[in-house]
C-alpha cells in the first residue's frame, strides 16, 4: 500500500498513525496465535486432528506474518512524509 501523499489528501501524519495501530494490532493477533496452539490433551484419541489443527494455526500465523511483514513497508514509506 503506497498512497500517494498530496495536500488534498489525508494528512500523512493521520496515514502512519493508523497504519501504525494496524502494525500493533497484527503483531497483537501473531502474539495470541501462539496462545491458540493445539495442545495434545484436547485431542485425546484424534492425532490426526491435532496435526489438521496444528497446520491451520501454523498457516493463519504465516498469513498475519506476512501481512505484518507488508504493513511494516507501507509504515516506511509513510515515514518518509511526516
């Protein structure tokens, strides 16, 4: 995301700071991820769906990653205008 900063735009200011919040909260998300990581004692006799589990949180983590890794870029370029 590269807006293009302009005097008749959103203040570049009011840009970062919110892309900046958003940063915080996806960090947030990764950071509870880890909290919902299948334990094997609520999957008692079902192996298999402990694994099925542990790979979706392994991926929704790899996805908040990546979205993260992308905000942090666009909080850089915003950077560059306030």
């Amino acid at each position: 995301m590269t807006p293009t900063i302009n005097l008749n735009g959103t203040n570049p200011r009011q840009l970062y700071d919110d892309m900046e919040r958003f940063c915080s909260h996806v960090a947030g998300a990764i950071k509870v991820a880890s909290m919902i990581w299948p334990n094997g004692r609520d999957y008692v006799g079902d192996p298999e769906g402990m694994r099925r589990d542990t790979d979706e949180v392994i991926l929704w983590t790899r996805k908040l990653d990546e979205v993260y890794k992308e905000a942090l870029k666009t909080l850089g370029y915003l950077a560059d205008y306030i």
